[in-house]
C-alpha cells in the first residue's frame, strides 16, 4: 500500500522538560480496553463514548479499604455520589460493602433505589429540603448538619413528628492549606462548632453520634489530615468530658486525589501525587494516638469519590479535523468537548492515540467541537499526525464527568461498562432529540 505522504520539515528536537525521572513519552498506542478493542467499541456504542472498568473500580475500592483497615480496627467507607451516580457505578461500591454518602435530595432518592438501608446513607450538604429531611429521620440515615438554620429546622421537624434525629455536624478549621475551606460547617476556632454541639445535646429529639470535615478537594497534603482528624478528635473528647455525650463516628470526607496532572504543575501527578496508604497513615495515626481508650475508638468514615473511579474511566473519541492556526500551531478538532469532558478545566489529561501512527510528532492543541473558542482539552500536547476518523484515547476521566456533564451543541454520549469477564456492558444510552424534548411544553397560541 502506498504510504502517506509527509512533507519535509526542519525543527527544533523537543524531548519535553528533564526531570529527575527522565523524560516522559506516551506515544505508544492504546489499541484495547481491559480486553476490547478501541474499534469494536466505537462500532458498537458510537463515538464518543465514555468506558468505565469494573475491574479497576473493584481493585481500587480493596486496595483503599486494606490502607485503612490494617491501621486501624473500624473502618467504614461511604461512596461519594456526587462523584458518579450512575446506578451500576454505585451498585459496584455497595457490592464491595461501601454505605452512600449523598448532597442531595435526587442523591438520597437513587441510594434507596439502589437498596442502601436508611441507616447506611450520610445525608451532607447545605439544601436538604424538609420532606427530605423528614425521610431521613424516618429511615435512621445520618444527617450532616452544615448551618444553624438546618439546626434550627431540624429541631423544629423531630419534635413535630416525635422522632429522634441521628445528626453530626460538619466542622471547618485551618489546617494549614489555604484558601480554607470555610463556606460549609461550622468553624472550629471562632467557637461556633462548640456551640452548635452545645445546642445539639440540648434538643430532646436529636442525637449527636458524629462530627464530620471535608478540608478540600484535590488535596497534596496528608499532614492536612493529620490537622484535622486532630482538631476532631479533640472536639469528640471534649463532649464526652463535658457533656457525658459519646461520639459514635469520625467522618473524614474525601477529597483525595487521582494521579491525574493538574494544570500549571511541573512534574506528572503519577509522580507527586501521595498515595492513599499515606493519607491512612497520618489519619489513623492521629486518631489512635488522641486519647481514645481502646474499647472507645470511633468508627472512622471516609467519603472518597475520585480516587476510587477517576483511573477506571476512559473517554473514547475521533478526529473531526486537522487545520493550521495563525500562530503555526497544528490543531486537531474532536468530537468531545468540554461539554462532557468537564476535567479538561483543571487537568492535563493523558491522551493516547488508539491506532498505530507514524514516529513523526508535533506539538498539537486539542480542540472539542462546541462553537466557543474556550473549548480546548489540551492546550499543547506532542501527538502523531492524526488524521480524520481516527481515534484517541481520554484517560482517568471517571470522577466528576458523567455527573457534570451538559446537553450543550452535543448531546451527552454512551457509557459502557466492561465486567470482570471482559464483557461490555451500556449502562447510559447515547442521548436523542426525543430525549432532550421530553420536558418541554408548547403554549398552545405557538402550535
């Protein structure tokens, strides 16, 4: 066959920035997901289309759960919804014994849908409307308190309905990272945690039985856990000292992160990102050391959302496109924007192409398709000539995504699941105009 023609060009050699682990290439192709092919997938579902690992979900959820429970007796995780409610995503963590751990009323709804028991669902965020509330009072589940006017309210519904409230409250303190994550909870410096648990035991039908943070998201720091699993301790001690009120559980949050790249960082996060062995080092560590008698240890909760599914998700996309920018730049059109890849904002993803290509590259700016110049993946990535139609390969794209997502220019793609047997599963069709009309009603003057 005749090769394709590549004209000749002088230019600068760009090995990429040296660094103590040597220059990093990944130009090598990525032809197949855990067993399928790239091409079999994109016949079948269409492209785009997202592709989630069962596999890796399930390797990711043991390897956490092992970190924590051999440092420390009670460990219970909580799957983060927020991060991807789809219902074969969730019902995986629930299968591996993971409780939910939801911000919303719809969130709350999906959990009991999914059969989580009402005492295994932690209800956190700022906008719980009342019949919710009222639900989570009747189903046992754990209600975070997040301001005093949710305190208030909530006094006011258990005594309406004669039902005890099993609450803790979440708690924001420095610890170090800034800018602080204060907009949610109540402080610990100024007092006003202190007397929010204060006004707690004092209510007749409400039980205080934990005390939560979430300190970031994203975070780098372990020694920020540390800082806080501390200041919680503390507050837990204290209510036993002086109010004779045991606290049953320490919620830790989440917030740790995948080893995907931030933008504007020199090195690559699979090289500086902690692991989550060391995230469960500083935290039990703290925990045990705090004062607690043996027979008195809290359960120790964690909410992780991203670290567990962000390296088991991949976007599969094609080339629209190639053209020349005014600058000289080479820039490649795809059909995935930032519409669905919502991640593009904050990380250089890897990209792999998923064919074999020619050993010529260039640097590139990897353009969605969405009509606003915004729409940019990668500002500057070094790839093989592309050409139109064929495929690259998004990776670590499965936290936050396919819950951010937006029906704007594209509708939202496909989502597969590949099992344990290398079977592919779709678990979200590929959306249709039928689909986005659903909820609109014509006047009838416009019919």
């Amino acid at each position: 066959m005749k090769q394709k023609y590549e004209r000749p060009t002088i230019r600068k050699m760009n090995s990429g920035l040296m660094n103590k682990f040597g220059s990093r290439t990944d130009l090598d192709p990525v032809k197949e997901i855990d067993g399928i092919s790239v091409k079999n997938l994109v016949s079948d579902y269409g492209s785009p289309v997202f592709v989630l690992s069962e596999k890796q979900i399930r390797r990711n959820y043991q390897s956490a759960v092992r970190s924590f429970k051999t440092r420390y007796p009670k460990v219970q995780f909580a799957w983060s919804y927020k991060t991807n409610y789809l219902n074969a995503v969730c019902k995986i963590f629930h299968q591996e014994g993971s409780w939910a751990e939801v911000v919303s009323g719809f969130e709350y709804h999906k959990a009991l849908n999914n059969g989580v028991l009402g005492n295994q669902i932690i209800f956190n965020g700022p906008d719980k409307k009342e019949a919710d509330l009222i639900l989570a009072i009747e189903k046992h589940s754990l209600i975070h308190i997040d301001h005093f006017d949710e305190l208030y309210q909530l006094i006011r519904i258990s005594e309406r309905i004669n039902k005890k409230a099993k609450v803790a409250i979440r708690v924001n303190f420095d610890t170090g990272v800034y800018p602080a994550w204060d907009r949610f909870g109540f402080n610990y410096e100024n007092g006003q945690a202190w007397t929010a648990i204060s006004k707690i035991i004092a209510a007749e039908k409400i039980d205080l039985v934990g005390l939560h943070c979430h300190i970031g998201t994203f975070m780098l720091s372990t020694s920020a856990y540390a800082v806080a699993a501390k200041k919680l301790c503390d507050l837990a001690l204290r209510c036993k000292n002086e109010h004779q009120n045991s606290i049953q559980y320490l919620d830790l949050g989440g917030g740790f992160p995948s080893t995907n790249t931030l933008k504007g960082a020199y090195l690559p996060g699979v090289d500086t990102v902690p692991g989550i062995e060391e995230f469960a080092e500083a935290i039990t560590t703290t925990i045990l050391e705090s004062g607690f008698s043996s027979d008195e240890l809290p359960l120790l909760i964690l909410e992780s959302g991203r670290v567990l599914i962000d390296d088991a998700g991949y976007l599969i996309g094609s080339v629209i496109a190639n053209k020349r920018l005014s600058d000289g730049r080479r820039a490649t059109i795809m059909d995935f924007g930032m519409n669905v890849l919502f991640t593009s904002n904050w990380y250089n993803h890897k990209v792999t192409v998923a064919q074999d290509a020619g050993q010529y590259t260039e640097e590139t700016v990897l353009f969605g398709p969405l009509c606003m110049n915004i729409d940019v993946i990668r500002e500057s990535i070094n790839l093989p000539l592309l050409e139109t139609g064929d495929h690259v390969i998004v990776h670590k794209v499965g936290a936050y995504n396919m819950t951010q997502w937006m029906q704007f220019i594209n509708m939202r793609p496909a989502v597969v699941l590949i099992d344990q047997h290398g079977k592919s599963h779709l678990i979200r069709k590929q959306e249709t105009l039928e689909y986005l009309e659903m909820m609109e009603q014509l006047p009838d003057y416009l019919k």
